[in-house]
C-alpha cells in the first residue's frame, strides 16, 4: 500500500508521481514532492511508486 499525506491508498500502485499528481489535482498545481522522506526534483517524477513507499505531497499556492 502506498501512503500519501498520511492516507493510505491503494489505488496509486504503480503509478508515476507525475500521474499522482494529476490523479490529486488535474489542475497540476506548483507542488513539492517528497518520497520516503527524500524530496524528489521534478526530472525524477516520472518514477513509478511501490508497495510501501510513502509520499508527501505540498502544493505552493500565491495570494495577496
């Protein structure tokens, strides 16, 4: 099971960050990644996730 922000989920297995993502927030907001508490550049978001590997996922959000 994959856990992302504390939830697990098993409907993520096997997918890239990048299709996590979308599957979160298709609006693909700016977001920063961190996977088994390493924080994961973009160029690396196209990794697949396994059982047991754990994602934290923080977007940036602008306001005034």
């Amino acid at each position: 099971m994959i856990t992302i922000n504390e939830e697990p989920r098993a409907d993520v297995e096997g997918m890239t960050i990048k299709e996590i993502l979308f599957k979160l927030d298709p609006r693909m907001p700016i977001a920063v990644v961190k996977l088994n508490g390493e924080y994961l550049p973009r160029a690396r978001w196209d990794e697949k996730v396994k059982d047991g590997d754990d994602v934290i996922v923080v977007y940036i959000i602008a306001g005034g």
